[in-house]
C-alpha cells in the first residue's frame, strides 16, 4: 500500500433503534462485509463492529483513522447521534457514510458525516480514502456527495462496478469467535452475493436505484470459494441478491456447478414467482441445495399488483407458489399491506392463503421510496406523514426510527392508520399460533420441519414486540393525527389533508432488543426435525444415495 495518513479503517453497523429484523445475533449486512475485506486486501487494517457482538464503546469505535458506516432508515438517528459526537471529540476522523439511506436521502447524513457513497462502494471507497489520505480533491472522485461552504456538493455518477471476487470474511468482525463460541454455530447467518441488480422496475423497490438499473453476475469460481470459505460457520446460506435468476444462463451454470461439487450448503435465495413455471429449474434448485425462496407475493388483489407495476396476477402467484411448494422447495411470502385497494377483508385472505399453502409469511406496510412526484407514487406526497413532519419540525430525523416496515407512516385510502397498524399485527397473532407453528414439526420437507418452526417463532417475538411498542405509543398517536380526515367507512377525506399545515412528530422510539426468547421452544419443537436430518445426512454419506425433494433425505 502507498504510504498513507490513513492505516486502520473501521466499519460499523448500528442496530434499528427497535430490533424488528433478526434473532440472529451474527448477521451481518453483506456490503459492509465485502467493504471491510476489500480494503483488508489493500493493505488497511480493518475491523468490523456489529451492535450487540462487538465492543460498541465510543473509545473502541474511534481508535482508527478513519470510520465507515452503513446507514439504514431506521438506524439513522443512532448513526446520527454517534457520528455528531465524533465530529465533537474525534475531529480529526474523516467519516464516510452509504448504504440505502446516504443513497436514496444524502441530505439526511451529509450534515453528520464528512462523506456520503451515493452507489456501490467496491470502488469508490478505496478512491476516497487514498484522496482523502493525500489531501487531495474530493470533486475527482465520483459517486459521491459531501459539504463544501455550507453547500452540498454531488459528484458525477459512477458506473456499476463488476462484482469482485474478495470474499467477505467474518473474522474481521470485532468479538466475532469469542461470542461464537458462547453462541453456538447456529447463531451465524451465512450471507452470499451471487448477482447484483434486477431486471424488474417494482415501484415500491429502490434495487434500480441503488444498484444503477444494471444486472450483473458474480464470477461462478468466486462464489463457490465464498461458499465453502463460510460453510465452517453454518450450513445455511441466505442469499442477498435481489433477483437469482434474472440472467437465467448463468445461474444454471452456477447450481450445475453447486450440484457437481456437493459443498452440503442450504440457501435461502429471493425470486419472483415466475421461477414456479420452470419444473426443471426448480428440480436443479432443489438438486443444487435451494432450499426456501422468498416470493415476492405483495399483494392478492390485481389492482394493487398493477399499482406496484409487479407485472403479475394473483392467481398466476397461487399457482406458482403451488408447484414451488410441490417441488419441494419451502416457501416465504412478502406482502406488503395498505395499498389502495386493501381495507381489512384483505388481511383475512392473506391469513387464509398462508394458512392453506402452508408458507411462511413475512409482511410489511407499503413504503415509496420515490419522492419525484412527475412520476408514478404509490403513496402521494400529501399523503404521507414525511411531508408534515419536515415541516412540523424541520432538521428533527427522529421520526425515521418508526421507518422498519413495521409501522404506518402515511394516510392509507380506504382504512385509517390506525386500522391498519392493527390489521398487520392481527395478521401475525393469527399466522404465528402456537398451532400453526407446530404443524411443520413432522412436515415431509425436512427444511420447513426446522426452519418452518424457528422462523415462526421468530416472527411471533417480533409481533410481540412490535404490538408492544404499538399498543403503548404509536397507535395512540395514530388516532390523534387521523381524527376528522375519515368517513364513517374509513374512506380518506383527501381535500381535508390541505388543511393540514403540519402533523406532530410521533412519540420517540423506545431502544428495544429482544433476543432468546422462545429459542428453548424452537429448539425442542424442531428437535424431530433435526433428528430427522441428522440421520437421513448420515445415510446419505454411507450409501451415497442421492437427496430427493419429498421424504425423509439430507439436503444436497
């Protein structure tokens, strides 16, 4: 490396102020990984700090030359309140920021940061960080915004990089094997990075945005030594690509090349529905070691899928899910509620499709992630609590806490937000029963048999934590800000919204955590599973007999 005033690079993930994404205590996001790796390769020292793993105490955290973080809606204001305190005491620490949040709304860290990565950072993070080191001009540099004068200065776009080969390695992470080994092996979530991009425009999705409208796919040699690099942490993958299979000839190349060399991994990959028409896809999947996919489901109403631009219907959704499920594939759903066409009647049909197909279920509050209001808004900008908020209380970020998914944040059309936070939470409470928990127990698909029953658990901890939090302050709050601006049918009142100047900022988010519960459950309840497994592995390896995708076999 060239002589440098910059030689310890640390990179550090802040938790959501309300943990509402993960029991998983090792989970890293896969960018802020592949970043620290990369500039280890350069010949930086760099270390990783993951909230709740590792020594998060200020001195730690600041002992560097220089700090990067990712940013996150819902983690904004810890990032905030910790890069303004090393602006205070450490001023001689250059601060980058990226991630989703300096990407999609600069303007909400440039004033808490010295420099903000508009695009993927593979490249433009090691550029900045020699600029930054020789005191050079940051205007050179593209694909990055930052205060020049008081003014904020956005350089050129840059054009998406190929995806490197380096694989991100977890021993970076500060505190990594002494808490794995407290821990368990199980408590790591293996991520894997096989494709960037997605060839789909879903208004909702900001992929297009982050990742430059482009697709690429990572090198097949590199990802199999990403694979087997990891497999010593845990067997399962889950895969971040937005959309496995948007270049189908490669990814075919790819799970030939998995099946052919039987590493013994499971992946969790995301795909649209589609792939349910390809049989002999899904049997290569299946044979190559896919083992659940996440379905972009969205919604069972047409109109609402037409108003997404998701280019699918819903009874081409059922029945795709149908035949994944048939090859014997675990299946979770994503459904985003409170588009125009939902009222309550639709959370009883979600409650009933998941229940009748036996899918896992993952479900969300609609979001826009744009704010150009020339274009197609699922969500009107008069229509969302944002644009009263900034001007209630203009440079307070707090708000952004409430942003996980979890929460309303703006004025649905045909149910009051209020209605609608409680329709979210009673879909879970009725999904995730004990009993409907406990049906995988001695599913056929071993996989749903374990994974089916810890993931249920999971989202059951979430609810509870969610309709806690809720119940004591949002949902008050909610029937504060609605009141006069719906009719006795919960139809909006959309000319009353003019009238409104500004909305009060919701209450301040409680720090919550809450990891270990039910893991004695889901232990014991998955225990026939993994029995199960367990033995079908070992016959495998005497007898060589090949997995199929129903019975009682190993995975590939």
């Amino acid at each position: 490396m060239t002589p440098s005033t910059i030689s310890r690079v640390h990179f550090i993930e802040f938790n959501a102020r309300m943990n509402t994404l993960s029991a998983t205590p090792f989970f890293p996001k896969y960018g802020t990984a592949l970043l620290a790796a990369i500039m280890h390769e350069k010949g930086y020292e760099t270390r990783m700090f993951l909230e709740n793993v590792s020594d998060f105490s200020f001195e730690r955290l600041t002992d560097c030359d220089c700090i990067c973080l990712p940013v996150y809606a819902p983690a904004l204001t810890k990032v905030r309140d910790f890069t303004l305190r090393v602006k205070r005491e450490r001023p001689g620490i250059p601060v980058i920021t990226g991630g989703p949040q300096a990407a999609l709304y600069p303007d909400t860290v440039l004033d808490a940061c010295d420099y903000a990565v508009l695009c993927e950072g593979d490249e433009v993070l090691p550029e900045l960080v020699v600029v930054i080191s020789k005191k050079g001009d940051p205007s050179a540099v593209r694909g990055i915004s930052y205060m020049r004068n008081g003014v904020a200065v956005r350089t050129p776009d840059r054009e998406p990089p190929a995806i490197p080969a380096t694989i991100p390695d977890y021993r970076l992470i500060d505190g990594f094997r002494s808490k794995r080994r407290r821990v368990g092996r199980f408590a790591v979530m293996n991520t894997l990075q096989t494709s960037r991009g997605c060839a789909f425009r879903c208004s909702f999705c900001p992929t297009s945005k982050l990742f430059g409208g482009v697709y690429r796919n990572r090198e097949i040699d590199a990802v199999i030594a990403d694979i087997r690099s990891k497999l010593p942490y845990n067997r399962l993958f889950f895969v971040v690509d937005n959309s496995f299979l948007s270049n189908r000839s490669k990814t075919k190349a790819l799970l030939e090349r998995i099946r052919e060399e039987k590493p013994g991994a499971a992946f969790i990959i995301f795909e649209r529905h589609e792939i349910g028409r390809d049989q002999k896809l899904l049997d290569l999947m299946w044979k190559a070691g896919v083992r659940c996919i996440i379905v972009g489901i969205e919604s069972l109403s047409d109109k609402n899928l037409g108003q997404y631009n998701k280019r699918q219907t819903a009874s081409e959704v059922r029945q795709s899910v149908q035949n994944i499920l048939d090859a014997g594939i675990h299946v979770i759903g994503t459904f985003v509620m409170g588009g125009d066409d939902d009222s309550p009647a639709r959370a009883d049909e979600i409650v009933e499709f998941v229940k009748r197909t036996r899918i896992s279920l993952n479900l969300f509050i609609v979001h826009d992630v744009e704010n150009d209001a020339s274009k197609p808004l699922i969500i009107p900008l008069e229509r969302r609590f944002q644009t009263y908020w900034e001007k209630s209380a203009p440079g307070d970020y707090s708000f952004w806490d409430w942003f996980t998914g979890n929460f309303v944040t703006y004025f649905p059309k045909r149910m009051k937000p209020s209605t609608l936070q409680r329709s979210l939470l009673d879909v879970y409470e009725r999904v995730y029963t004990h009993r409907n928990n406990l049906r995988y127990m001695f599913s056929n698909n071993i996989f749903a048999s374990i994974f089916g029953i810890g993931h249920g658990y999971s989202l059951r901890r979430l609810n509870r934590v969610i309709g806690a939090i809720a119940r004591e302050r949002y949902i008050p709050w909610l029937e504060s800000v609605e009141a006069g601006l719906y009719d006795e049918n919960e139809n909006l009142l959309e000319d009353h919204l003019a009238d409104l100047a500004g909305l009060p900022l919701p209450p301040p988010a409680p720090d919550r955590v809450d990891y270990g519960r039910y893991w004695g459950l889901i232990i014991l309840a998955a225990l026939p599973g993994i029995i199960r497994l367990a033995w079908a592995m070992l016959r495998w390896r005497i007898t060589g007999r090949a997995p199929r995708p129903h019975g009682t076999e190993a995975p590939a």
